[in-house]
C-alpha cells in the first residue's frame, strides 16, 4: 500500500472541491465588477456599445432612402467635401442643360432680331413706295412740260415752226430723230429754242426740255436736190415726187442732273396743206 507524500500543500478530496467552489465564486464577482481604477472615467461595456453602433447604422440608412436626387448638397454645404461636390462631367453637364438660366437671353436676341426683320421689310416697302411715287410724279411733270411745249408749236403757222437758235450738246444730238433740221428763223416766243434748261414742272423739280424739228416724209424719201432745197424739200420716190415735206416736232424732257433718265417723249407732224 502506497504512501502519501509527505507535502503540506496536499489537499484531500473534500478540502480542494471547497476551495475551488470559492474561487469560482470570487472569479464570478471579478467579472462583473468593472474594471477601471478608482480615478478613471467609466467605460460602456461592449454590450451597450454594440447596441449603438446598430442603431447609428439603422438610422444612416433610413435618411439615405428619404434623400432624393433634389435634396443634394449644393455646393458650399456641409455636405461637400472641403466646399466642392464630387460629380461627373456628364452628370455636370446634364444638370447645366436642365437649368434654365440664359433662357430670357436669348428669347430677348430672337425677339429683336425678328424685329429687326419686320423693321427692314417695312422700310423696305417705304422706300420702294417712295420712289415709285416719285418716279410717277417726275413722269408726269414732263408729260405735262412736253405737252405745254408742243402747244407753242401748235399755235404757230406751218412756215413759222422753227426754232430760235441751233443751241445744242451731245445729249440732243444723240436724242435727235432722223431727218434734216429745219432752218433756225426769228420767233415771236423766247420757249422756241433747241436747249432749255432748267425749267420747273407742277411738282416744283427741275426738268431738262430738248426740242427737235426736222423735215420728215409721210410717203417717199426725203430729197434737197433740184428742183428742191434745203429750206423747202420733197419727197419722191425714184425722182417721182410723192408728196410735200412735212415737219417733224419733237420734244423731249430730261432729268437735270442724270441726262440719260428721259421722263417724256413726244412727237407732232406738222404738214403744210392743212396747215397741222
């Protein structure tokens, strides 16, 4: 039979279940105690901040599925980072083209320009009315100037149709009908001349009046031999005489300054016989 070692330390059965029942219940009590010193501030225990924790995340996701599209932060708010707010280009330039600032601007260029474009066809239409009416009242100024020239000529008698003088310029002569010009005599009425300029028409402007007479044929060819002369032609056809020289008048009203704006023609026969 073996013996026991000689130990103080050695426990029996009895003694070493009471003792570890006390430390367990001494090892129990340390755990719920707290552990912190007596001048340290105490802590949450783990439970509690596990507990918070979840219900910060919970509330975080309640206010990220409330925040809309609209309700981001603008730039300058808390909500951005150092004052500037991280987005895309495209989504930059998606929100540029929603926005409608600039819009009154350039409603206000499209009215004026449409303006502008009524302001021109009405001044347009102005204009070309005005120098219609003008156009009409200088053609019917010289109308009236040749019509009251030719009624000189009309109380005249047939041998006393000439003119005063042989005046003339390059503009009358290239306005001169075909035919010989009537010798120049002596007339009663100093408005008998080749050349008058300026006159003034009923509308006050100033008119430019050439006056043409020459020796014309109603039937034949106009002829100054023998037995005819250069104050009394004939006209004959094939030396066969076929009637007398008639005299041609004919008068025509210019424009003073641009000569070749010609506003009035007009032409009379005067024949002998009848004396018209």
């Amino acid at each position: 039979m073996g013996r026991l070692p000689d130990n103080g330390n050695t426990l029996l059965p009895a003694q070493h279940d009471d003792r570890l029942r006390r430390s367990l219940q001494v090892g129990d009590e340390s755990s719920c105690a707290p552990h912190h010193a007596s001048g340290e501030r105490e802590r949450p225990e783990l439970h509690d901040l596990v507990v918070q924790a979840r219900r910060r995340h919970r509330a975080t996701k309640q206010r990220a599925l409330v925040t809309t599209r609209d309700q981001r932060p603008t730039p300058g708010t808390a909500g951005e980072i150092g004052g500037h707010h991280r987005q895309s280009p495209l989504t930059s330039l998606r929100r540029r083209l929603h926005r409608e600032e600039g819009f009154g601007l350039i409603e206000l260029l499209i009215a004026m320009t449409v303006l502008n474009i009524g302001i021109l066809a009405v001044f347009t239409g102005l204009s070309s009315g005005f120098a219609a009416l003008n156009r009409a009242s200088a053609t019917s100024s010289g109308a009236a100037l040749a019509d009251a020239q030719m009624e000189k000529f009309r109380a005249l008698t047939f041998p006393a149709i000439c003119l005063n003088n042989a005046t003339t310029d390059a503009v009358r002569t290239a306005g001169s009908p075909a035919g010989t010009a009537v010798a120049t005599c002596a007339t009663a009425d100093p408005a008998l001349v080749a050349l008058r300029t300026p006159v003034t028409g009923p509308d006050n402007a100033q008119y430019r009046v050439d006056t043409y007479v020459v020796w014309d044929c109603a039937m034949g060819t106009l002829s100054t031999a023998s037995p005819y002369s250069t104050s009394a032609p004939g006209c004959e056809t094939e030396s066969v005489e076929q009637a007398a020289a008639i005299k041609l008048v004919r008068i025509t009203v210019r424009d003073t300054v641009t000569t070749s704006k010609v506003y009035a023609t007009e032409d009379s026969a005067f024949d002998e016989t009848t004396g018209t």
